[in-house]
C-alpha cells in the first residue's frame, strides 16, 4: 500500500507536470503541493476529486493510500486538544510577563542597596523566564506533532499559527524595549535591523509550517517595505521622543503595522 506523498509525487512526474503547473490547475499554491509531496500535510477534502480527476486516476485509487486507510472524512475537531494548548499557552505567557516585572524591580534594590532581595527577585525572575520558555516549546512540540497526523487540520493549524504570532510580537515588544538601552544610534539602528530580520524570517518561518501562504512575490515585498517603514518609524521615535513614549506609542505601532499582513494571510488546503 503506497503512501498519498508517494502517489502524487510520482503521478505528477509521469504526467510531466510541475509543483507550480499541478498547483495552477487545483488553485492552491506551489508550496501547498510540496508539503503534500513531503507529507507534511494532506490535501483537504474537497481537493481530494479534482486532485484525484488532474492526477489522472480515480478517488478510491487516491483514497486508498496508507494515510487515507482508516476512516477519518468525518473526523471531529478535538477540542480537548486546543484548549489545553491554550491553557499552556497563557501559563508560559504569563511566566514571561512575570518573569519582565520582576526582573527590573529586583535590579532597583540591588541598586538601592537592597542587594539580598533584590537578588532573590531576579534569581526568581530568571527561574520564571527558564520556565516559561520551556513551557512554550514543550506546548508547541505536543501539539504540532499531534495535530499533523489528522487528516482535517485546519483549526488546529489557524490556533497554532496565531498564538505563535502573538509570541513571536510580545518578544519583538520586549527586544526593542531593551535596544532603547543603547545610547549610540549607529549600534541602537544595527540592532533594530538585526531584531527586525529574525523577526520577519521567523514569522515566515511560521507561514511555511503551516497551510497559510503567501498570494506572490508582491505580497513579500509589501511586507517588507511596511518592515522598513515602520522600522523609520521606530528610529524616529527614538531621536526625538521620550524613551516610554516610543515603549508606549512607537513600539506597538510598529509591531501593529509589520505584523497586519501576516494575520491576514490566506489559508490554503
């Protein structure tokens, strides 16, 4: 018994078709046919005729792939799933929040010569933020790995795909907070640059393991301009505000404008 990844790989190469040329003809994406071929993912149900009609062979031939063996079309979404994802969720984002507030209040002490409790807040910060990271990823791999293997993963992807986002912009708030501690423009810009980039490979990093896609090469380029926009944004700020004004104002805006796009991405099956 084949694999589905195996079937359409090797349909697709016979009929001399393309990821792209495939992709045309279903209205998906080049990169929705790749995690198909790689078996990252399924096709959704309502691709599985017109796949099975471009492909050249019949449902049951398509249906009859080792994935596709036990009886999953009628799959319900297993809520129990997500909402211990997001009960894990809100206590690693909690920690980390925690972990922020205590941190510079026990430095103040050490500072004030309080030296005794002031490491015991930040010993406690640490612990806290240790955890929460740990929380995280644990939470992330569980789920990911669990998710995958069902054949409707459309509500589990949108869930994982969002929560990760709103991550990913509460550590780009936290990264810039800390960049306003520099004192020399040239570093305070090289910095900025560095965060902005990783920020960005990390969210497409995100879209490509999950169904959501970019529409084409414009799209990323609007995104990217509205990355050097606000990043503008964000130095400017910085010469002529006060420092929490651009933690207040600056900061969110900028995280507001890059991150738009991305929670408006297409999903495609």
């Amino acid at each position: 018994m084949e694999q589905l990844k195996t079937i359409i790989l090797e349909r697709r190469k016979s009929l001399r078709l393309t990821q792209k040329e495939l992709a045309q003809k279903l209205n998906v994406s080049d990169k929705v046919i790749s995690k198909w071929e790689t078996g990252s993912s399924l096709p959704d149900i309502t691709l599985i005729n017109p796949l099975a009609e471009v492909l050249g062979i019949t449902v049951s031939e398509l249906l009859s792939a080792k994935e596709l063996s036990k009886p999953v079309l009628n799959e319900e979404v297993n809520l129990k799933i997500i909402t211990k994802f997001k009960v894990l969720y809100f206590i690693a984002l909690g920690l980390f929040i925690v972990s922020l507030l205590i941190f510079p209040f026990g430095n103040y002490l050490v500072t004030k010569n309080e030296e005794a409790i002031g490491m015991i807040l930040i010993v406690i910060s640490i612990i806290f933020l240790i955890s929460s990271i740990i929380t995280y990823l644990v939470n992330n791999v569980w789920f990911r790995g669990l998710y995958t293997k069902y054949f409707y993963r459309k509500p589990y992807d949108l869930v994982f795909y969002k929560y990760n986002l709103v991550v990913i912009d509460i550590v780009s708030i936290t990264l810039y907070a800390l960049t306003l501690m520099v004192n020399h423009l040239a570093f305070l810009l090289i910095i900025a640059i560095v965060i902005s980039t990783l920020i960005f490979l990390g969210k497409l990093r995100l879209v490509k393991s999950t169904m959501h896609t970019l529409k084409d090469r414009n799209q990323l380029l609007f995104m990217i301009g509205l990355y050097l926009f606000s990043l503008l944004i964000f130095i400017f700020a910085y010469l002529y505000s006060m420092q929490w004004l651009t933690i207040i104002v600056a900061i969110p805006l900028y995280i507001s404008i890059t991150s738009y796009k991305f929670y408006r991405l297409d999903y495609s099956n």
